[in-house]
C-alpha cells in the first residue's frame, strides 16, 4: 500500500515535468524571433488578437454578456 501511495503521489511531479517541457520546446524558437523589432510586434499583435478571439468566440459559445 505504501508503494501505491508513493507512486500516485509522483503524478503531479510529472504533470509539472511535462508541461514544461512541453512549453520549452514551444518558446525555444520564438525567443530568437523576438530580438528583432518587427517580428516582435507582429507577434505580440497575433497573440493579443488570438486572445480576443478565443474570448469572443467562447462569449458567443456561452452566451455571456459584458453587460
């Protein structure tokens, strides 16, 4: 019993673990992407643009009001 408490205790370590890594192999290509002005701002815009829609979509998806 204590071995499956032990092992079940070590999921969220892993979880952790693979989310950043998950995450480390997506931003590692965008960072060099950053240094120039230009396709720092396009990104910025794509990501905040992204956002916004994913919002509104959802909004409309639920049925939510700001109002």
């Amino acid at each position: 019993m204590k071995n499956f408490i032990q092992n079940l205790l070590r999921y969220p370590q892993f979880l952790v673990l693979i989310i950043g890594g998950v995450l480390s192999v997506a931003i590692a290509p965008i960072i060099p992407l950053l240094k120039k002005p230009v396709t720092a701002i396009a990104m910025i815009t794509a990501i905040v643009s992204g956002f916004i829609g994913v919002s509104l979509v959802l909004r409309a998806m639920l049925g939510l009001d700001i109002a």
